[in-house]
C-alpha cells in the first residue's frame, strides 16, 4: 500500500482494482465517484492514488467514472487521530464540482473511520445522489 500511495507505484492501482472486482460484485450504480486527494499531497505524490483505483475500477465494471469531489483545503494527516477529531478534520472539506449520477460508488483507497467517506457522501448527496455505496482497497482496523 505505502508503495502504490507514497512511492508512485501507480500501475498497482489496476491490481488493486482488480482485487476488489474479484471480492465485490459489480454494483448497480450509474457511476464511481473517487474521494478526492488532498491537494498538497496529491502534487507531492504527483497522482491521487483514490482516483486511479476508481478508473481502473470503472473499466473492469464497465461503469463511468466522474470526478465530481474536490477538496476545498489541505487538511491534517488522520493518521493517529480520534473519531471526533478525523470528524472535524473533513467536515466541509469536500464539495461537489456540478451535478452527481443518481446512485454512485464511492471509491477510496482505505477505509477507517469513515469520517472521509461520510464527508464525501454528503457531498455527493448535495449534488443530487440519491444512494451512495462506498468500496475501498482496504479497511484499517484500529
């Protein structure tokens, strides 16, 4: 994982999209969403690893991937931090550039307290999602 998200391993996205494909049946949904990268880190790694799974995700389904997120500001590192505070962190973070599909896939990398995906779920819903399922590559268990 560290590979893929730090040392711009990025061909291991397509691996890791089809890792999920194996385990998760295709969702009916119109569309994948990525959670998108913190702006600071995405230009330090120069790829935003969630955006890449989501692609490559999109082509095994056969489904479309939107880039409707966007971060509003750099945020602190989550790592090591509580609920309550990883909750504070993304609230009013993300925001919908235009319209989202009816039903999207959230896509993220890795899943641990779902403050981000909840973040992003609002986000989407605001942009006229009425269902939003989240699929990650891994779930941290803490």
């Amino acid at each position: 994982m560290r590979e893929w998200k730090e040392h711009g391993r990025r061909r291991l996205a397509h691996e890791a999209a089809t890792l999920v494909a194996e385990v998760v049946p295709r969702l009916e949904v119109m569309a994948l969403a990525h959670v998108p990268g913190d702006p600071e880190r995405a230009w330090e790694r120069g790829h935003v690893p969630p955006r890449a799974l989501a692609e490559a995700l999109a082509d095994i389904w056969q489904v479309a991937s939107i880039d409707v997120l966007a971060r509003t500001r750099s945020i602190p590192r989550q790592r090591g931090l509580a609920l309550a505070d990883r909750r504070s962190n993304v609230r009013r973070s993300v925001v919908a550039r235009g319209r989202s599909a009816e039903s999207v896939c959230l896509v993220d990398d890795v899943y641990t307290s779902g403050a981000t995906a909840d973040a992003c779920a609002a986000a989407l819903k605001s942009a006229g999602a009425h269902e939003v399922e989240v699929v990650t590559f891994a779930r941290a268990v803490r």
